[in-house]
C-alpha cells in the first residue's frame, strides 16, 4: 500500500517542482542580454486643417481654378492602417524593477488619407507610402515575479527615419490632382505601453501593447490640392509585439 503511494506522489512532485523552478533561462539576472521582435503595427494620423481648408484650389502654374479639389470637400479622415516591424532587442539590467531598453526595429507602416466631397463620386484616398528605421529607447518597471509571469509598464521616446526611395514620392511631373501627399523623414515620438513576462523553461516570450505620438508635425507643406487644405498632420501608431529573450 505504501509503495502504491509513493508511486502515485512522485509524480505531483515532479509537477510542483517544475511550477516552482526559476524558469526563463537566468535572463533577468543577466546585466545585459539580447532578443528580437515582431511587430504588429496600425498607423493614422492626428489631423489639424487649415482655417480656409474648403477653399477652392487654384493652380499657381496656369492660375486655373482645379474642379471639385478643394471647393467642395466637406472632410478629411484618416483611417487605420495596418503595418509590420521586425527588430531587436537589448537590455540593460538596472536594477530587480527596472530594465534600460533599446529595441530597433525596421517598420513598414504606410498611411491613408481620405478626402471627401460633396459629389460622392470625386472620393479620392491618398497613401503616404513609408519604409522606418524606429529606434526607440524605454526604461521598462516591472512586478515582482509570480511563479513564471511578471507585468510592466514601459515608458519612453523613439527617433525614426523614412528610408523610402525618392523615385517612389517624385511627383514633379504629376498634375495636381494626382500630387502626392509626403512626410518629413525625421520623426520623434513618445511612446507607452503595458506588457507580460511569461516564463519558459529556457526563454520568455513577452506579448506588448504600445501607443506611440509624433512630438512634430510630420507634413512636408506642399502647394497642391491634398497638402495645401492641412496644416499640422501628427503620426499615431498602436503597436502589439513579440519579444523572444
């Protein structure tokens, strides 16, 4: 009877045993370790306009009045648009809460712009095609552990630079009515999220929500149908990642 016992507990000990071990391959007691990322990214833009943003377009070249450009446009929106990043990580132990991060990232998040007039049928959308280079620096406060999960709040700003070639935003020989909408290339933003530290056996794998704002305007003013009516375009970027460390 004792024995049958003993062969059914070994078992649950096991089990107990494994629950308990420190799991996560030591990461967190190291002073600085590495990982790599993936990135899930949604894109829009904050939009201020112009206080005269409905009047009517006129060509500074002819100086001919464009049709249904500006006199009849009734709103400006800018819809969700989806993206991806591939990055690293690294991190610097500062202490058993708190961590120094930098996780660059390469960040291709195109953008929308719809514009809406009167005549339905003139709907015209404009995409702001853009290839970053994110290089984001946070200093990420963590719980303490609980068996292998641990939460935190991370905090901090990113530098990014539009790599996009100039063939692909070279409008010179376009009519305005088929101009381009172009950003700055230089953007720096601040960014916070919340995040989760599960533990595996040999690594952790963090899931992150992350909600970025440009500091700056991002519009490069131009003089044409789509660019003249905004005055001040800001980036907004809702991020979920994958960190594997």
């Amino acid at each position: 009877m004792i024995t049958r016992l003993v062969v059914c507990l070994i078992p649950l000990l096991f089990q107990f045993s494994a629950f308990g071990q420190n799991w996560g391959g030591g990461v967190d007691e190291e002073q600085l370790h590495f990982g790599f990322t993936f990135q899930y990214i949604t894109s829009e833009y904050k939009i201020l306009k112009k206080g005269n943003w409905r009047q009517k377009y006129q060509d500074p070249l002819t100086g001919d009045f464009v049709p249904s450009a500006t006199d009849s446009l009734i709103s400006i929106s800018s819809p969700s648009t989806p993206g991806f990043g591939l990055g690293f990580v690294s991190d610097l132990r500062l202490g058993s809460h708190a961590n120094l991060r930098f996780t660059p990232a390469l960040a291709f998040t195109d953008r929308l712009l719809d514009y809406n007039y009167r005549d339905s049928s003139f709907f015209q959308q404009k995409k702001v095609q853009a290839t970053m280079v994110d290089l984001p620096i946070g200093i990420k406060i963590k719980s303490d552990r609980r068996m292998n999960y641990r939460a935190y709040f991370i905090a901090g700003i990113k530098y990014s630079m539009d790599i996009i070639s100039k063939k692909k935003t070279d409008d010179e020989a376009f009519a305005p009515i088929e101009k381009l909408v172009k950003n700055n290339r230089n953007i720096l933003s601040y960014e916070a999220g919340i995040g989760l530290d599960p533990y595996f056996e040999f690594f952790k794998l963090s899931p992150e929500i992350k909600l970025s704002n440009s500091f700056n305007n991002v519009l490069k003013s131009e003089n044409h149908p789509y660019s003249s009516p905004l005055n001040k375009l800001f980036l907004r970027n809702l991020q979920f990642s994958l960190y594997f460390e």
